[in-house]
C-alpha cells in the first residue's frame, strides 16, 4: 500500500480549514471533528493506526525528532508509542526475570516503569490489542515473558519503556497547529527499519509533499 501523507496542513480541504479557523473565528470543535474525520481515512481498511511525524516546530525534549505509533481502540483517546528513540537506562520490568539492556527504546512519558511492547502473531492474544495485521501491542508482563521465551523473540518484539497519550482531543488541535504529520503505519518501519533513520526519512518525504 503507498504510504499518504495526511498533515492537515497537506490537504486543500484542511488548509481551508486551518485558515477559517485562524482569521474567521471558526469554533475549534469543528476544527477537530473535521481533524479526527480526516486522521480515519488515513488508517488502513484493516489496520487501526498512523505514525505521527513530529514536525520542525516541535522542540520538546520528549517529542522532538520522533516518530510514535498511534493506535485508536477507544474513539477520541489515541495512546501510542515512540518508536525511533533508544531507552538510555537498563531496563527491568519487574515481574518479568529478563533485563532487555540495549533492546528497549524509550515509548513516552507516561507510566516509564511499565514495558510496553509490539510484536508479530497471527494468533490474536486476548492480552494484546489488534493495531495492524498481524502486529499486536500489550503491556502484560506474563504475556512478554511467554514471547521472549522464543528463540526468535528479538526479530519479531519491540519493547518500549513508558508509553504516549493525548486527552480527547488533544492531538487533533496538535496537528491542527502543525505539530504533527500523519501518515499510515506499517510493519517493515516497526521491525526492518534502523531507527536512528526513521524521522529523517519519514519527515523528509512528508514535507516534499507538502511544498509541491
């Protein structure tokens, strides 16, 4: 599937919008509605999450420079995970007797103590949430340990340390001011792809599009 770009600043329809709401007084609700509207039709048939590609503007310690796999389970309340920022601390879920040190990556500010992790199964876990085909998130220790048993555990997991999420419409007004591009997510950038490289890429093909 070819990846589309959906910053709001990037369709016609939502740089009207944009421009509405700025000069025109134009309700930030309706704003939103329109946001969450448009972020849908980015997502998959089959998948229920996007990439958010924080932009230039973004200088935040946190978010600057990051990539974060978003998922939308519950309407309005999307929670995620960083995936293009190493965790610089040893990592120790403690219920889990594994130290992941050097295979964590740093998943957001909130709940930095629990492990969050994405991996591949075709069997759909009643511990884990369905976010693309074939790729499911959890944060259930007796789970991780189950996976990591595996031999094959380090090509097919991704863990993250802490997670990210935005209060009802939170994120919408981000991207509305320009925080954020949205494209869809996919497996090879999850698993396949080297990290370090990920925005820059990402960022770059994003806002080609955008000055075209």
């Amino acid at each position: 599937m070819k990846r589309q770009n959906c910053s709001a600043r990037d369709y016609p329809e939502l740089r009207i919008m944009y421009i509405m709401l700025n000069f025109k007084g134009l309700s930030k609700w309706l704003l939103g509605i329109w946001l969450a509207l448009q972020i849908s039709l980015c997502l998959a048939d089959n998948a229920n999450s996007i990439f958010l590609v924080a932009s230039e503007k973004v200088q935040d310690h946190t978010f600057r420079r990051t990539v974060i796999l978003v998922t939308y389970h519950k309407p309005g309340w999307p929670v995620g995970v960083i995936i293009n920022r190493p965790d610089r601390e040893v990592t120790q879920d403690n219920n889990s007797p594994k130290i992941f040190e050097g295979k964590t990556h740093f998943g957001g500010p909130v709940s930095p103590n629990i492990l969050t992790f994405v991996f591949r199964g075709a069997e759909q876990s009643n511990e884990a949430l369905p976010i693309l085909p074939n790729i499911q998130m959890s944060n259930s220790a007796s789970l991780l340990r189950k996976l990591t048993a595996l031999s094959s555990w380090e090509r097919n997991i991704r863990i993250y340390r802490g997670f990210s999420t935005w209060a009802k419409g939170q994120l919408e007004h981000e991207i509305a001011r320009g925080d954020w591009l949205v494209i869809e997510a996919d497996e090879k950038s999850i698993f396949d792809k080297d990290p370090a490289l990920l925005w820059e890429e990402m960022h770059e093909s994003a806002s080609r599009k955008f000055y075209l």
